[in-house]
C-alpha cells in the first residue's frame, strides 16, 4: 500500500492534527519487530516544489491567482477570510507556485497564507482557540530567547529602471541602537506600495523570532498553530497574550508532550 501512498493524514482521538505529502518512507524489520517511517511536509510541499514561469500582470485578482497558481498542483480546499484588491503583480523567473501566492497575498492586504491542520489552505485571519497559562497549569519547561542577530533596522528599495528608491524602518529596533541595513532591488514595473510592502515584508521576516517564547506541556497536541495563550505567572517574568507559531510533539518510552513555540505577533 505504501508504494502508491503520495499524501498521508495523522488523526488523533478521531481528530485530524496534520495533512500532508509523503516525501519518503522506510519499511525496517529486526528482533523488536516491524517498523514503518513516513516523512512528510505539509500540503505547503506542493505549492513549493513547482516553479512558476517568469510573468507580469497589470491587474490580477485572487481567483485568477487561485485558478493558474494553485488549483492545478492538487490543492482544492480554500478558505477566504479577507477581501484582496486587484493588483499589478511580477512573477520572477525560478519562483515557487508559493511565493507567487505569498507575494500577492502580502502585497496586497498584509497576510501571509497558511495551511490548517485538516489541510485547508487559509486565506486571511482566522481565530483559533484561546488558553490560559498560569502558576497552577502543568508546565514542565519554559524558555525565553531574544536574538539581536538578523533583526532589519532600515530597507532601502529600489527601482534602478526607474531610479526610484524608498526607505522602510524598524524604528522600535532602530531606537535602541540596532544596526542592520539591506538594499533589494525591485522590478521595473513595481509599483511605489509595492515597494514600500517589499521592505516591511522583509523587516517582518526577520522580526519573526526576534522573541521566542517556547512552552512544553505534558500532553500532545495541545495546540495548534493560529491559537493564541493568555500568559501570566511566567518564572521567567512573561505576561500577556501569545500567539502559537509552531509546535512540535514528541512521544517515546519516557514520556510525551508538546513544545509550544510563541510569538508576540500573529501569525
């Protein structure tokens, strides 16, 4: 069964937690018994692994994007949660089906797509659950990290065909002395908040694990990325409210749980 097998779904307590593809998988046989290994990523896998042609658009919509740059790679399900306006969009040479998407999406109202755990591909905000963490709740490791390394403090973008240029910064890093400046060169037909969303994107990015926040519970699938924890009590002096970027559940003859990666940005 396993040879013909290209997508594969985890259902835990009748509850999907992951879709994805099936990137390889090993069969080993020994003393302990027989053991089956997959290996996946998620349906992102499809959308990234296909190179779109170089190409210009004046006014594209969703739809059109949705219709020429994802349907076609085995995608279906798509929830739209925000309304993204016609734009003028380039496709450079080698980009990935994804970053096509990604980039009108960005450009075009501020959000980045994601999967869900069922394998919908989401458009646009969407609410998770909420939970509370506090003194009483079973926590067995908390961390905090704050990287300096990598943050932007100011983009310059440029437009060479047309010598225009623009400077985005991150003024709260660049108040208290941070220090790292890149140049990005735009295409000719690139229009000025085009330019302008290039270089937030691009302080976003590396903002993204500015501060890191992980949380290991001993429990599995405690959470999902798009749920948000309301943080309070922290040993490590931490309060607020969180949002989950990644998780990662671990099980083996010792124990099992969740680590639990936050952001102070949604994601």
């Amino acid at each position: 069964m396993l040879t013909n097998a290209v997508r594969f779904k985890a259902v835990y307590e009748g509850v999907t937690v992951f879709c994805g593809v099936v990137d390889d998988f090993e069969v080993s046989a020994s003393d302990n018994g027989c053991i089956v290994t997959v290996n996946g990523r998620g349906l992102a896998a499809l959308l990234l692994d296909n190179e779109a042609e170089a190409a210009q658009y004046y006014s594209a919509s969703l739809d059109m994007i949705l219709e020429k740059y994802v349907y076609p790679y085995g995608i279906k399900d798509v929830m739209k949660n925000v309304s993204v306006p016609q734009q003028a969009l380039v496709v450079e040479s080698g980009s990935s089906m994804w970053r096509v998407l990604e980039d009108f999406v960005w450009f075009g109202c501020g959000v980045r797509p994601r999967f869900l755990k069922d394998g919908m591909l989401l458009i646009g905000p969407e609410k998770g659950k909420s939970f509370s963490v506090d003194g009483n709740t079973a926590i067995t490791k908390q961390v905090l990290k704050r990287k300096r390394y990598g943050v932007i403090s100011e983009v310059l973008v440029k437009n060479k065909a047309l010598g225009s240029c623009q400077t985005v910064k991150n003024t709260e890093f660049a108040d208290i002395g941070g220090r790292c400046r890149r140049v990005v060169n735009v295409p000719r037909k690139t229009r000025y908040d085009a330019m302008r969303s290039t270089g937030e994107y691009q302080i976003a990015q590396s903002k993204a694990e500015e501060l890191i926040i992980a949380l290991t519970v001993p429990s599995i699938f405690a959470v999902f990325p798009g749920d948000t924890i309301e943080l309070s009590n922290s040993p490590l002096g931490l309060s607020g409210k969180f949002f989950v970027s990644r998780t990662t559940c671990f099980a083996d003859g010792c124990s099992a749980g969740t680590e639990i990666i936050l952001s102070s940005a949604e994601v």
